[in-house]
C-alpha cells in the first residue's frame, strides 16, 4: 500500500517532496480506487460512446473484419484470410484473433464494434498505465493530469476509435518499457509481464515491436548513467541488472518464432517477400517506388497537429524544464521526454511515415507534461486557478468530441459507408453468386457482400470470365468502367448502379456495379 498523500516520501531523483501542508487540492486528487473507476468511465464516454454506430470506413479495420469472419467460418487462426481466399501478409496475426476472439463473445459476428474494440480497450489501458505509474511513485497529481492529457489528446482519442493495431501496439510497448524499467522493482511478475509484451508486439505488427522500446531504454540507460554514475541508470538509484535476458529473450523468441517460420513455409516464402520485404524493408529504406517518401521533419508539424489542445503547453513544458533545470532532477519527467523525443527521431529515419506510427510515444509524452504540469500546479500562488483552467481545457475538449461523434460523424455516413450498396449487389446476385471486383480494394465493401468474391487486376482476366456462360457482375472505379469498350473482347459489361445513386451529393469514393451481356448478334 503507497503512502498517504499527505505524508508521500521524497523520491529518489524526483523533485516531488510532498505536498504542502494543507493543500486542498492535493488532498482531493490523492489516490484512491475510485480514481481509476472515474478514469475509465471517464475513457468509457471518450473511447466506447457510438463506437459501432459508422461503417467500417478505414481499410485496415475491413481487412481486419475479412481475416476475423474467416477465422471464425473457417477455423484458420494460423493464417488468415480476406473473402477473395489471399492469405493476410501484411501483419502478423494476433490483432485478427483478437477481433475474432471479441466477435465470439457477440456470438460469432464479426461488426463494427468486434474490429474497434481491442483499439479501444488497449486505449483505456494505457491511460490507466501511465496513471498508475506516477502514483505509484507517490505522484498522483502527475498521473491523474497525464493521464487526462493522454486521453484527450486529439489524435489518441480518435485512434482509440479505429479499429487499427497501432493502438495495441502502443500499449505493448508501453508495458514493455514501464514494467521493465519502472515498474518491476526486482519483481519476477513485472518483467515477465514487459517480456510478454514484447512478444505481444511482435504478433501485432512485427520487429517495429522490438526497435522502439530497445532505442528508448538504450538511450534512457545512457542518459540516467551520465547524469548518476556507471551503473545507477533507472531513476531510483538501483543498480541496473540483465539478469532476465538469459530467459528473457528465449520466451520471446519461443513464443514469436514459431509462428513466423510456419506462415513462411505455408506461403513458400512469400511472406517473407511481403511482410518483412515490402512492409519494413522498403517502406523503412524506401526501396519502393509506389511509396511516398517523407521529409525528416514530418513527425514534428505532425505531431503539433495531433496533440491538440495540448501541443502549445508541451512546447511551453519543455522550454520551461530546461529553463529551470528540472530535467537533471525529475527522473519521470526525464524518462517521458527521452520516450518522447527518441521514438519521434528513430521513426524520423525511415523513409515511409504515417501519422498514426507516432502514436507509441504519445504515453511518454503524457508522462512528461503530466510532471511538468504538477510543477506548475506547486509553484503557482493560485493552484485553484490552475487547476480550473485544466479542468476546462478537458471539459472543452469532451464536449467537443461529443459534438462530434453525435452529429458530425452521423452527417458523414451516407456517403462512406458501404452497406446499403453492398444490399443491392447481393439483392442482383444473392449468395452463393461470386462477385468481381476488377482493380479496386473496396474492402469494406467486400466484406459486407460477403463470400464468394474475386478480385481482378488485368483486362485478359475480366475479359475471360465474361466469356464464361451466364450473367457475371463485376464492382469497379468509374474510371475503369469507362474503358471497358475497349478491351472486353468475348462481352459487354452493362452499367447497373453506382453507389453515388444511393445518396445525394454522391459517394466519397464512388463504385460502379456492372454485368455482363452478350455481344450484339450471338
């Protein structure tokens, strides 16, 4: 059991020497269990409100949807699939059983909210994380104020509501780093928990899994040995030890490397080719020329943008820190900003960047503006004040997600989702009826018409099945329609409907429903 607040020990490396006698604040904000039930309803509302009300409109949560339905119908948790029977290759597995394994609870079916609700729990754990880190080295004012940053956080927040494995993989990675650095304090159960969340990742989206929490420790362990002394190199004065690798390293490779070396074998090497090639090779190195390379400096504008409405104080915090020399003193103000500032420059080598890839160091930069911020709280003549100015800045950006997912979202709706064209197509064609989609990955549409399907990429391909006996019907661009006359040789494709039909003011990414015709004369 920690200590009371109010009489909350001094830290080793930590400038938090316990509250001032009387502080009011402090006194309603120290620990006590109904502060993580208030943070979880709290991330409920934020994370869960309406998270299965829109249609999956992102491609990796309709792939994710394809691979679990086959998991479920057909039984092939080793290796999924999409509808039209290509194996999935461009990630490991683990996030696809999890969606699986969340749909079996709903009775097998696999829906919106089975694909967006392991992004959204892996979200609330960790706000509840980092919460838990700072209180249980005597800071709860820190980790209540990072905690609510964290959740609030423009891009985190919206993240936790897509269905895409970035989001568990921050939490692994968080584990990974807080129970092996922070946390464990000798304890066998908190490293083997960090070494499972290493393997955890490396199921969920491969070596990136392994990169980003070895660059963060190496360069804290550095950091805390230059500031305190060879050996001294975890913020509490514990001598650091690598003890656990002897066993460590074997769990992880026993509980990845099976897996990885039987999908190699089963595809004869084309996973190989896909995952580890395309996927981190040359979207790292940039070897590909149908990926857009990005300038160093993404990460940085990007990461102001995202972090809305908190980017400016992190601006400020991190000025302020240096300005008063807080940095050399705060261990966990120290270790969030090395988190922070590490993770953004080894992402910033690779050539391919995404937003959402920044999204594991949003934990550490949480961690380090939720210390700054209890500086400030202790400093200021009116805390009052400033705590009413947080308080608003969340309450403001609550209501604003709330506007947003009630009435913003629901505006959006008619024009990208999928169902109601996929209902038309399967009203023409009904099951067990195969449907063509001829150079477009409408995934989301795929998996809402649902199995037998087919994807198609040349012209010889198409014009080949419309030479097969009976009416065939076929989903493609617009632009692709437009050309048909000119390649179809053995048939005519005849336009049926289009998904821009179904709603006014047309479709964000239209499609056009085709059949095929004899040729005039047979």
């Amino acid at each position: 059991m920690s200590a009371p607040a109010e009489h909350a020990p001094t830290l080793a490396g930590s400038t938090f020497a316990g509250p001032r006698p009387g502080w009011s604040i402090h006194r309603l904000v120290a620990w006590s269990p109904g502060h993580l039930v208030t943070l979880s309803l709290f991330c409920g509302f934020l994370f869960f409100h309406r998270l299965a009300d829109r249609d999956l409109w992102n491609s990796h949560e309709a792939r994710a949807a394809q691979d679990a339905q086959t998991i479920l119908d057909d039984g092939c948790w080793g290796l999924p699939r999409l509808f039209d029977g290509r194996p999935e290759l461009q990630k490991p597995p683990l996030y696809y059983w999890l969606v699986a394994g969340a749909a079996c609870c709903r009775g097998g079916v696999v829906d919106a909210w089975a694909v967006r609700l392991p992004a959204a729990v892996a979200a609330l754990g960790c706000v509840l994380l980092v919460y838990s880190l700072l209180r249980r080295r005597g800071r709860p004012i820190a980790g209540l104020t990072a905690a609510l940053v964290l959740a609030t956080a423009m891009h985190f927040t919206w993240l936790a509501r897509v269905g895409r494995i970035d989001m568990p993989l921050t939490l692994a990675v968080s584990v990974a780093l807080l129970g092996g650095l922070w946390l464990n304090n000798g304890s066998f159960g908190w490293t083997l928990l960090a070494y499972l969340a290493i393997a955890a990742g490396l199921l969920l989206k491969g070596p990136i899994a392994v990169v980003l929490p070895a660059a963060v420790a190496a360069v804290h362990l550095l950091t805390e040995c230059l500031l305190r002394g060879r050996g001294k190199a975890d913020g509490t004065g514990r001598p650091v030890t690598w003890s656990s690798l002897w066993w460590g390293v074997p769990l992880v490779l026993g509980l990845t490397v099976p897996w990885y070396v039987w999908a190699n074998v089963q595809t004869a090497g084309e996973f190989w080719r896909v995952f580890f090639w395309h996927h981190n090779i040359e979207r790292g190195l940039g070897g590909s020329e149908r990926l857009r390379a990005h300038p160093w400096w993404f990460y940085g504008p990007q990461l102001l943008l995202d972090w809305l409405p908190w980017s400016p104080f992190l601006l400020v915090a991190g000025w302020w820190l240096v300005r008063r020399g807080w940095w050399r003193a705060d261990a966990e103000a120290r270790f969030g900003l090395v988190w922070l500032v590490t993770m953004a420059a080894v992402l910033s080598c690779f050539r391919f960047k995404r937003a959402d890839y920044l999204l594991p160091a949003y934990p550490g930069a949480a961690l380090f503006l939720g210390c700054v911020m209890e500086h400030w709280l202790r400093e200021t003549r009116r805390p009052r004040c400033l705590a009413a100015g947080f308080a608003l800045v969340v309450g403001m950006t609550t209501a604003s997600w709330l506007v947003y997912v009630d009435w913003n979202l629901p505006r959006w709706e008619p024009c990208r989702e999928y169902r109601r064209f996929a209902a038309e197509i399967r009203r023409r064609a009904p099951a067990p009826e195969r449907i063509l989609f001829f150079r477009t990955e409408a995934h989301a549409l795929a998996f809402h018409v649902g199995r037998p399907l087919d994807v198609l990429v040349w012209w010889d391909d198409l014009d080949a099945w419309a030479a097969r006996p009976g009416v065939h019907y076929v989903v493609m661009p617009p632009t692709s329609a437009g050309e048909r006359q000119r390649w179809l040789r053995s048939a005519r494709l005849e336009e049926v409907l289009s998904n821009s039909d179904l709603v006014a003011g047309g479709h964000e990414k239209p499609l056009v429903l085709l059949r095929t015709c004899p040729l005039p004369g047979e």
